[in-house]
C-alpha cells in the first residue's frame, strides 16, 4: 500500500469519516507516510438505462403501494439461500404483516455456488404461501432492478447482504437496511453499517449461519415499528443529504477529492 500513488475509494467522507481520518492522519501504514486516498463516491447513474423505454413490473407494483411501506430482500447474483432457508424467510415475511418484494434464486446447485435456473417458486415457498400473501407481497425470479427499486417511494426497508455497492445505493435513496451478510468481506461491513454507521439492524443468525423466521420477523417489525428503526431512517436520510452534497454541490467532497486527483495525475504526468 505505502507504494502506491493514491488509492481510489468508492465511498464518500460523511459515511466513512472516521476510516478516512486515520488514512489522512498517516495511521495505516507503519513508518511511512500514507499514499493520498480519494473518495469519489457515491458513483451512481441517477438513471437506470437497462431497460429503457420498458418499466419492470415490479416498479408497476410498487406504484400501488403506501409510501415507504414495502420490505425489499436482494442479495446479490452470489446470494443463494438454501431450500430450508428460503421457507424461514417466506414465513418471516408473512408473519410480519408487512408489504414485501423479494428477488429469489434458486437454491446452490452440487458444483456452483448458484443455479443459473429460474426458480420454481410454487415448489420453493412454502405451501399456501403464494395465495396468502398475495395481496402483499411480489416474488422476482433472480433479478431485480435494485436501484431503481432503492429510489422509489415505497420501499421502507432493505434486507441486504452487506455488499459495498448495495451499501451505497440503499444510503443515497434513503433506505434503511437490516443487514444479512452471506460472504468475504460482508460480515466486516455489517459491523460497519450496525455499530459506526448506524444505517442497519443485524440479523442474529443460528448454527450454521441459519436465520429463522421469528428472527426475522422481529427485525422487520423493528426497523418498520421501533423508536430504533426510526433512529436508522433518521440517520440514512441525514447521508442522503450528504451524499447528494458530495458529489451534486459545488465544494462538494467527492468532487474537491476528483479535483486533487486530476491535479496528481497531471503531476505525474508533467501535465500543468
């Protein structure tokens, strides 16, 4: 690390102040000065493209829903539950009482870490669960437009793997999280988002990294019900502000970072 030239960060300085303070204050790196770290971020499209000219269904359905009344559960192309788990979450759904939109993928196949099938979601639910939740609640096979899911005004919740990317969308759309990490460095990034941030509960998990569907009721109803899931909402809409300001406002600091880079790069370069 102490040679390289800078170091780029996809975050911005109001989420990570106090990783970014020990950066700046040369604390990371043993006798010798720390290299110049750059938070650029968040970089988001303000618009998702992948489907243009065309709205997912989902975002139909979403339309339908009270503001900011909806769970929505992503993990990620690697998040694959198994068939046991799928069901806990399912009934951790429907006994919240809550609204909710889950993109599901098929349980791990023998070799992968996921099938690449589309998941047959009558088999995988548990049985009834289709009918009695359908009033409330949307199933995706596999995929779902997330940060335009993230933006719309319904959604009240994320259940999130914990990944970096997902981290940021969920802040700059001002949703709370509760936080669900599956692999590498997620579970480092929950302590971060429960304990420093303060933008998400934590899932308590059982043997074997099982979440049971009373755990996650409870959890639900925490974030959608408690004076502490008001406290997370409050503290994410605080780095939306932020998050906008760092990369929107004059002076903001992911744009005054990108100035300094651009003027090391020239630097470098014998570029004036």
């Amino acid at each position: 690390m102490q040679k390289s030239a800078g170091i780029l960060v996809h975050s911005f300085c109001a989420l990570d102040f106090r990783a970014m303070e020990a950066l700046t204050n040369g604390l990371c790196v043993r006798d010798a000065p720390t290299p110049p770290v750059y938070s650029l971020g968040p970089l988001i499209a303000r618009e998702n493209n992948t489907h243009a000219g065309a709205k997912h269904d989902c975002l139909r359905w979403l339309d339908s829903q009270p503001s900011k009344s909806v769970i929505f559960l992503c993990f990620g192309r690697r998040g694959v539950f198994s068939g046991e788990q799928l069901k806990a979450i399912a009934l951790g759904l429907e006994n919240s009482g809550y609204r909710f939109l889950w993109a599901v993928r098929s349980p791990p196949g023998k070799h992968d870490l996921g099938s690449a099938e589309e998941p047959d979601l009558a088999a995988l639910m548990p049985e009834g669960f289709l009918e009695r939740t359908k009033e409330r609640g949307l199933l995706l096979k596999s995929w779902a437009p997330q940060v335009e899911v993230l933006r719309h005004g319904s959604v009240g919740g994320f259940v999130t793997h914990c990944g970096q990317s997902s981290l940021l969308e969920a802040v700059s759309s001002g949703v709370p999280m509760i936080a669900w990490p599956l692999y590498a460095e997620q579970r480092m990034n929950r302590v971060f988002m429960v304990e420093e941030m303060k933008v998400a509960l934590r899932l308590e998990e059982a043997a074997g990294g099982f979440v049971t569907a009373a755990e996650l009721e409870k959890q639900v109803k925490e974030l959608m019900e408690t004076k502490a899931g008001k406290d997370i909402r409050r503290r994410v809409m605080e780095l939306k502000s932020a998050a906008e300001a760092a990369v929107m406002r004059k002076g903001g600091s992911s744009l005054v970072a990108l100035d300094k880079f651009m003027e090391a790069i020239g630097a470098r370069n014998g570029i004036d």
